[in-house]
C-alpha cells in the first residue's frame, strides 16, 4: 500500500499529465514497473516544471533514479586534494 504523499503525487501526476495530454494509467504503473518507467521517462521531457518535478519525485520514491552517494563523493574529494609524494 502507497502511503498518502506517494498518492497525492500519483493523483497531480494524473490530473497534470492529462493536461498535457497523457493519460496515465495509476492501477497499472503500481503493477507494472515498466509501464512505470516508459511513462515517467515520456513525462519527464514534459515543458510544465510542476509536472517533471513531481515526475522526479516519483521516480526517486520508486527507486529509478539511482545518484551517488554523498560519502563516495567526499572520498573522492579528499583523495583528489592529498599530496602523494614525499619530501627528502
């Protein structure tokens, strides 16, 4: 079950995405994680900011964006700025 912040994303999802012209079919993106994906990359190119917002939104929730970790992040950093060599 979708808690209520994942369901008020999924129903402006629907409403903007008719809007654009889309329609979206909610029963089946929670079944069918293609379906899912197919749609929500087709929306993301969408020109409203809202509706690529919330598509993002989803798609992070559903675990399709997949960002690097902050602490991989800082070791790259740290070891970009350490001295290698030593001094005689």
């Amino acid at each position: 079950m979708l808690d209520a912040a994942t369901m008020a994303l999924l129903a402006k999802l629907k409403v903007l995405g008719k809007q654009s012209g889309t329609n979206i079919d909610l029963v089946k993106m929670s079944d069918d994680k293609k379906y899912a994906e197919h749609t929500l990359n087709e929306l993301s190119n969408a020109d409203d900011p809202e509706l690529v917002l919330i598509v993002i939104q989803l798609m992070n929730l559903f675990g399709m964006i997949k960002a690097p970790s902050l602490q991989a992040k800082a070791e790259e950093k740290d070891d970009k700025n350490r001295y290698v060599g030593s001094l005689r």
